[in-house]
C-alpha cells in the first residue's frame, strides 16, 4: 500500500492541474500570443527596468502636434505600443520620464503633444487616434528605427486630466486598443458619450487622487467612468490617499504604488503576460479607494 501512495499523490496533482481555470492557469504561464520576457519576473517595480532605450522625434507633420518615441534599445522584438495623450496646458516635458520607465521595461512609449495646449477632450481623442495610426506606419517605414519591431495587434493608450478623457474615448472608438490606463481623467466637458466608460470593453485601470477637487479630475469623474464599465471587463480603480490632480507627472510622484500597479498592468493586458496579473492588487497603504473586477489574482 505504501508504494501506491506517491502515485496517489500525483494523481490528485494531475487532476487538480487538469481543473485549473485558464485565468489561474495564466498567472503562471505566459499566453502563447503574448509577449513575454525573461528578463524581468513578473512582480511590483517602480525603477525603471533592465532594458536600455533610446528615443526619436516622430516625422515631421505625421502627427497633429509632434509626438517622441521612447523604446528599448535591447528587448528581443516584438514590442507593443502605447500612447500618452497629455493633460491640459501641458507638453511632453511635464510627463516626460513616463516614456524612459516604459521603454525600459519593454514597451514603446510615445508621449505626444497637442495641437494646441487649449484643446479639448474630444478634439485630443481624435489627435491620440491619429498618433496611434502613425505608430503603425512606423512598423514599415524604411527609416524607421522601429521598422519590422512592433506587434500591431497590442496597441495600448495612457492618458492624464484631458489625456485621460481622451482615451476613455478611444477605449471604445479604436478597435485595435488591447488596454488602457488613465491618470487623474476628465470628461466633464466632453460631448462624446463614449467617455463615460459605459461602452468600454477593454481592461481599463484608472487612477485619481482623494485629494483632487478640481473639475480636470476630481468631482467623481474617474469613479463613474469605473463603475460605468460593464461587468466581464477587467478593470482596476486606484485612489491615492494623499494625491491631487498635479501628482501624475512621473510614474512614482504620487507614490510608488502606482508606478507598480501601471507596469503590471500594461504587461498583463498591453503584452498579454497574465503572469502579472497577480501584481495587480490593493496597495498596502496610502489608499482612499481601490477596487477591482475579473483580474485573475
């Protein structure tokens, strides 16, 4: 009977592994369509990663005010994209090291400007589409640093106060996005309905600050677009305790935490590396409000 029991043992580990659900399955194994990499476990960084990376002005008038993408100089290829739609009254300068952060860690990061620094949401979702369309073409542009590199099926969009609204917008007016992470968003003033979250179908993290009562990100703008995503999206909600609306400039101004939680993030759902799932979790502390809904953890 004894020598039965090792067999027995592993019988129930068989099945039991047999039964796992394919989100908990995810958590240890990567996807066979992500985008997965060695380099760096799955877990919660806030410095910036292994990966050196360089950067390049986007061609001349490809895009509606200029744009600069950071990506990582030596990250085996492919990489996916994603884009930063800047706050009002605000240049890349004032968000600038979200792209170094990005691009070391694996990502192509391209932080735009405006047209003009008054523009509105609406007018901003349509520029950070047109950004995203450029990025595409950077794929196969012959002078292109980028060119043969870029996954163009993992599109992603990062946005700040006005930025934020403008890819709630493009959360469900741009088909190819695979994610989106906004800080500190606004859609008060915006006409388009689809800022508002309640068409949203793709994992969507959100940021605010408690202490933000401005109307460019406070007054509840960033917890009803969360709650406004329908059931069955993964999603994530993260107010920051001690942060207002300026806090979001670089990606541990408002603490740590949120640079952790904005990597594993666009990892486990820009990349498809479900691996990072797990990391996405209610900080220790710090913390107003954190929410969450079908993320595998």
């Amino acid at each position: 009977m004894a020598t039965k029991q090792p067999f027995k043992i592993l019988l129930a580990c068989a099945v039991f592994a047999a039964t796992m659900s394919p989100a908990t399955q995810a958590q240890t194994t990567c996807p066979s369509d992500a985008i997965c990499r060695d380099d760096l476990a799955p877990g919660k960084y806030s410095e910036r990663g292994p990966y050196g990376y360089d950067s390049y002005s986007m061609p001349l008038f490809s895009t509606p005010g200029g744009a600069t993408v950071y990506y990582p100089e030596d990250a085996k290829p492919p990489y996916s994209v994603m884009v930063f739609c800047p706050p009002y009254l605000t240049q890349q300068i004032g968000f600038r090291e979200w792209g170094p952060f990005f691009a070391s860690h694996g990502i192509v990061t391209v932080l735009m400007d405006t047209t003009t620094i008054y523009d509105q949401v609406d007018s901003r979702s349509d520029q950070q589409a047109e950004v995203l369309d450029a990025m595409k073409l950077e794929h196969t542009r012959r002078d292109s640093p980028l060119l043969g590199n870029l996954d163009l099926n993992r599109f992603g969009v990062i946005g700040w106060s006005m930025g934020g609204g403008a890819s709630w917008i493009n959360s469900v007016e741009y088909p190819e996005l695979r994610s989106a992470v906004t800080l500190a968003g606004h859609n008060q003033t915006s006409l388009d309905p689809d800022s508002r979250g309640r068409n949203t179908r793709i994992p969507t993290m959100i940021f605010n600050g408690a202490l933000d009562t401005t109307i460019l990100g406070g007054l509840g703008q960033s917890d009803g677009v969360y709650d406004s995503i329908p059931a069955g999206t993964p999603k994530a909600f993260y107010e920051v305790a001690s942060s207002g609306h300026f806090d979001w400039g670089y990606p541990t101004q408002a603490n740590d935490y949120v640079a952790e939680l904005a990597l594993a993030f666009q990892k486990a759902y820009l990349d498809g590396d479900l691996r990072w799932a797990p990391f996405i979790e209610r900080p220790r502390f710090d913390v107003s409000e954190y929410e969450e809904e079908d993320i595998p953890n």
